[in-house]
C-alpha cells in the first residue's frame, strides 16, 4: 500500500521550521506498537502536527488550482462529516496518479477531518531524510511493501481503535496510470478494520469500524492532441525511431515495445516469435523472466503461477532492502541496489497493459500511456502531467466491517478476499460512472 510523493513545497515549507520540532510534544497515544523483534530498517510511526498540516493543506489548496481543479459534491463531504462520531474508518481510493496524496490533503481540508495515511517506506528516505520528517508531520506512517510489516499493521489499527482520525490506504499499492479500470486490490484494509473491531469490543461490545470507498477520476480540460503528438515525438526522437504517419496509440505501441525490447536485452532474455503471439503476453513473459532471473540470484523460490509478479517483486525487494543496510562490502551493496532497482522495473511492467489504450479514443486513456513511457525512457519519478486537468471525487456510503467479524473469526482468508472483491468492484463501478458521464457530457454526473 502506497502513497505518492508530496509536493515539494511542503518540504521547502517544513525546512524553516525544523529547529521547533523538538519542541513539540505529542499525544502518548500515537506511540509506535514495539514487535517482539526488531526489524531491520525501522518503522517509522506518523506524528501528526496541525500545524503543519494546515500549512500544507493552504499550499496544496493553491497548487490544485491552478493544474488539478477538485469537483467533489457537498453531499459526499458529508458523508466524511457526518461518520460515527468515536468509530474507526478506513477511506479506500483507487491510485491512478501522482497528484492524489495531493487530492487526499484537499479533501482531508474540505471536511475538516485529519487523516493518517500509509506510505512507502522507501518515501521516507528522499531528500536526505527531510521528506521523511514532513511525512510524518503530515500524517504517514511507514509500511514496506512485499513485507510482513507488523510494526505498520500495529499503528494502523491502532488509529482505528483510536476513532479519532481516518485512516487512509490505497489497496492497489502502485500507481498504474490506469485510471478507468482499477488493479487488483490488496487485502490490508478489510484486514485492519477488522482486526481493530475484535480488539476494542473485548471493552465496548458494540464499537465498530467503517469502510469508505472512494474514487478519483482525473480528466484533461483541454483538447490535448498536439501535446500528445509533441510527446510523443520526443520519445520516438529520443528513441532514434522514424517518425510515423501513424495513429497517436500505434505510435505509443511502437515505443512501448521498442522500450520492452531494450529491457529484454539488458537482461539477456529472448523470446520465440510464438511463445508470446502478442505485445500483451511477450510483456507478461517479460516481467516473469526478469523476475526469476533474480529470483535465481539471490536463491529464492520461483514464482507460482497464482502468484502476480508485482507482489514477489515487492517482497523480495523488501528482502534485499534489509540485505543491503546490513551489508557493508561497497561491491556488494552496488549489485543489491542494482538487483532492487531491477526489481522495480518489474513491478513497473505490472502496469503495461497496451490493451487499455491501443483502440481507444480516450485522450486521458493515451496521455496516461505517455506519462508511464517517459517514467520508462527518462528515467524520473513523476513525469509532469499534460495539460490543466479536472479531479472528480466520488464517496460511496460507508460500509459496516462489523457484520463480518463472526464470519472472519470462522475463516479470516475467505472474508478478506470476498470482501476486498467487494470493495473492489464498489469502487470500479463508480468509476464507470464517472467516465461514461464525461465521455457523453463531460460533466459528472452529480452536474448532470
């Protein structure tokens, strides 16, 4: 589970102001949960300053304005308004772009509720450890994906328990830029409220918890094919590629596969022509094949074929993130980064999927496919989005995870799944309605 970079400007903003950290004191209740044994890179607990994050709540408000406009109805910021009051809640959003922990804070500022939200643990360590600092004054804990993270499934639902601030997860744990069709979530959530139901009514028998599905819907304001058609001519010149007279999603196909076959090369691997019939499968075998060469390195099991290579690349990636702090020899810390590094190339893959664009006339769908390509070719983070875009938000009622709890306590794996299905499709099914009613009107359907 993952959250995005926030915006840089928060960091400018928190520098000045780190000397008076230590003298803030905060709530004993936020404390970390200690795990029988320590791990090896250290959870980091989210110690929330208001003070802070209604300084970043102004300056992402200014930033939002003027790229990303937010439409959210009052009806659904009542929703967030009108929660239990002292009931625990886990707000679920698909994640399709870089802008939504920036969406979250906006929304957290418009319903005047605090939130607490799950992050990468990788996030932590940007910019020499200043990134971290804000993260947690903003409200972010630590979680390493692929990892049996106690420590961060602790606090989660500890601040559940607590009822006092909402919690935030995204259950794809990546960031897709498929933004019409959500990837398969992730169970923590379901698993979190749960758990965090059967501990507080050993007190209070009749404490609950709260799932809220929420969806993010990013449009572009304005006709975006010339900048599509420049984008897109710099990678194909970046590429050495020959200009084409082709259209803009065979174009991105090319380059897509022409990027493929590049990482193919650096890993030495090969494919007969009719092993993999498509772009769609040789990019399945691809990621596979990266992932087993590995695999195979560091003396671990091959990937089952139930088994989505996004989750081992994560957890043996968390594995060799602990091997390397630990590791002292200079030779060998560069080939475990390199090994890491590799990995998050296949976890990158997971999101190639030339389907979702290649006979579309979505321009959000293709200037998506152009962000994920030039993450791939240049090499950065966060590639700058298009053009000025519209950010529709949409809440669903919430959903009670104590009519589960008897039925987890019977079988926990089977409630998890289908209820994480459930969520899942909640989720997708508003997103469709988002886009059907901007592909006909290009309103929302509350302005319809």
């Amino acid at each position: 589970m993952q959250v995005a970079n926030l915006p840089r400007t928060v960091l400018n903003l928190a520098f000045p102001l780190f000397p008076f950290v230590a003298r803030i004191r905060y709530n004993a209740s936020m404390k970390t949960p200690q795990p029988s044994k320590p791990p090896k890179r250290p959870f980091i607990p989210a110690r929330p300053a208001d003070w802070l994050i209604k300084t970043a709540q102004e300056v992402v408000r200014a930033q939002l304005s003027l790229k990303n406009k937010v439409e959210v109805q009052k009806s659904e910021i009542e929703i967030l308004r009108k929660l239990p009051p002292g009931a625990g809640v886990v707000l679920t959003s698909n994640h399709a772009d870089e802008t939504d922990p920036r969406v979250v804070i906006e929304l957290s500022r418009r319903s005047g509720k605090r939130f607490i939200s799950m992050c990468n643990r990788e996030a932590f360590d940007e910019n020499f450890g200043l990134a971290g600092w804000a993260l947690q004054r903003l409200g972010h804990f630590s979680v390493e994906r692929g990892a049996h993270d106690a420590p961060a499934k602790g606090f989660a639902i500890e601040v559940m328990k607590r009822g006092t601030d909402i919690l935030v997860v995204f259950p794809e744990g990546e960031i897709f830029y498929m933004n019409d069709v959500v990837q398969p979530f992730h169970s923590g959530a379901i698993d979190i409220g749960i758990q965090a139901i059967i501990e507080n009514r050993k007190d209070n028998p009749n404490w609950t918890a709260y799932i809220l599905p929420m969806a993010i819907k990013y449009h572009n304001e304005k006709p975006i094919d010339t900048i599509l058609e420049k984008r897109i001519a710099k990678m194909e010149q970046q590429l050495k590629m020959s200009p084409s007279e082709t259209s803009l999603p065979k174009r991105l196909l090319a380059i897509q596969q022409n990027l493929l076959r590049k990482q193919e090369a650096a890993h030495g691997i090969t494919f007969d022509d009719n092993s993999v019939p498509d772009l769609e499968d040789e990019i399945r075998a691809a990621r596979r094949a990266i992932l087993s060469n590995v695999e195979v390195k560091h003396g671990s099991q091959p990937l089952p074929d139930n088994r989505r290579a996004i989750d081992e690349s994560w957890k043996l990636g968390a594995e060799l993130r602990e091997t390397l702090a630990e590791q002292t020899d200079i030779k060998e810390k560069a080939a475990i980064q390199d090994d890491i590094e590799t990995l998050r190339e296949v976890a990158q893959l997971a999101s190639w999927h030339p389907h979702y664009y290649e006979s579309t006339n979505s321009t959000d769908r293709l200037a998506e496919a152009v962000l994920k390509l030039e993450r791939e070719l240049y090499r950065i983070k966060r590639p700058e989005q298009l053009t000025e875009r519209r950010v529709f938000i949409k809440l669903a009622e919430p959903v009670d995870l104590g009519v589960y709890v008897e039925e987890y306590l019977a079988d926990a794996h089977s409630v998890r799944h289908k209820v994480t299905e459930k969520l899942q499709g909640k989720i997708q099914g508003m997103l469709d309605e988002l886009v059907t009613a901007l592909s006909s009107t290009g309103q929302s359907p509350a302005q319809r």
